[in-house]
C-alpha cells in the first residue's frame, strides 16, 4: 500500500497563481515520469501549493521539478516535506521514522493513548466520546442515571446520549460495553468535539450519523 507524502511550497500568493500555471503546461521527461511514479495531485490554498505523491522518492522528485519552476519565474519560495502519520492522524517530518513492526505499533498507540488521558485529566474534557442513540426517551435517562452514579461525564438529548472517555481505548472499550447493557441502541466511538475542533472550525452540532431519523 503506497504511503501518503505531501509537498508544501510557500510563496507570495501571485507566485503561487503563476506556479500552477506553468504546472498545468509543464511536460515532464521520461526519467522524471519514472521517478514520480504516476500522478501527482496538487492544490492550492493562499500562500501555499500543495503536491501529494505516494513515495518518498515520487515526492522528492516533485519538489525538484517545482523548484526549477519557481527558479524560473524568480519566485522566492519554502518548501517542506512530510509524511502521513497514520496512529498520529496527522502530518510529520518526513525525517520522522514511522512505526514499523507490530510491536512498535502497539508502542505507539499505548503512548498516545496515555497522552490523550493526560490532556484529559489536565484540561478536564474528554477527547473521546461514545454516542447512542437509544429507542425511547425512558431508556435514555435511565441509562443517563446509572452511568452518571459511575461518576461517568454524560450529556442526554432526548433518546441520544454522549458519554466522554480520557482516550480512544477508553471510547472502544466503553462501547463495547454499553452495546451489551443497552442492546437496541446503535453506539458509536468517535473523538469529541473538543478533539475535532482542534483541526477543524469550531461546530457545536453532534452529529448522529445515520441515527436520526
């Protein structure tokens, strides 16, 4: 499975107009071509273009092309290259060694498992949460009651409640559980609010995919 490599080039923003354009006219030689690897997929957003490539060697060989390009129109310009961390969900330095074996994996998810219950406790929000929605208002609140007697944060709208857990694994396994003790509702594990706002603008809508009707 190719790796997710992404090009950040930076540039005044009618640098960066001029750069798509001669991207749009450029045609690459054979050994380039070899070297890229396929397609490379570019976008734009202000002051920087974005090019993703699916190897490192695919993605170096676009940030040489786009900076003989930006050479050529004398157009100052920074580049960066990261890789996808996949455990992290975000982008990395492409210097960053990746997670390879099962073992550092599991490694990884342990300690930012442990990070997220540390943000948590510190900040007193859940990054995680579970959402049900359950078959009537009754059920709701009887299920709201006995996990709040747990000392679990528990918010109820109508026949939905949202439970926040310190991490994913706290979200998993809370789920898990309450599929068994609340057999009609459908449940589901998801990073909070609070979490998503973090790269995304901020939404105080939850959204219940699937669930409402």
């Amino acid at each position: 499975m190719a790796d997710d490599w992404r090009l950040t080039a930076t540039a005044r923003s009618e640098g960066i107009g001029q750069l798509l354009q001669r991207l749009r006219e450029h045609q690459v030689e054979e050994d380039a071509r070899k070297r890229l690897g396929g397609t490379v997929a570019v976008s734009a957003d202000g002051d920087n273009v974005y090019a993703y490539a699916g190897s490192r060697t695919a993605i170096h060989e676009a940030e040489r092309i786009i900076t003989e390009l930006l050479r050529e129109r004398d157009i100052e310009a920074k580049t960066a290259i990261e890789r996808w961390h996949d455990l992290e969900q975000r982008w990395e330095d492409e210097d960053v060694p990746l997670p390879q074996t099962e073992a550092e994996r599991r490694a990884e998810h342990e300690r930012l498992g442990a990070e997220e219950s540390a943000e948590s406790l510190e900040t007193g929000r859940a990054l995680w949460e579970v959402r049900l929605e359950l078959p009537s208002h009754a059920e709701t609140r009887a299920l709201e009651q006995r996990l709040e007697k747990e000392g679990l944060p528990v918010t109820a709208l109508w026949t939905y409640l949202i439970v926040g857990a310190e991490n994913e694994d706290a979200a998993r396994a809370l789920a898990d559980r309450l599929r068994k003790e609340a057999p009609g509702a459908a449940v589901f594990a998801e990073p909070s609010i609070e979490m998503v706002a973090e790269s995304q603008p901020a939404n105080p809508f939850a959204i219940f995919g699937g669930l409402a009707s």
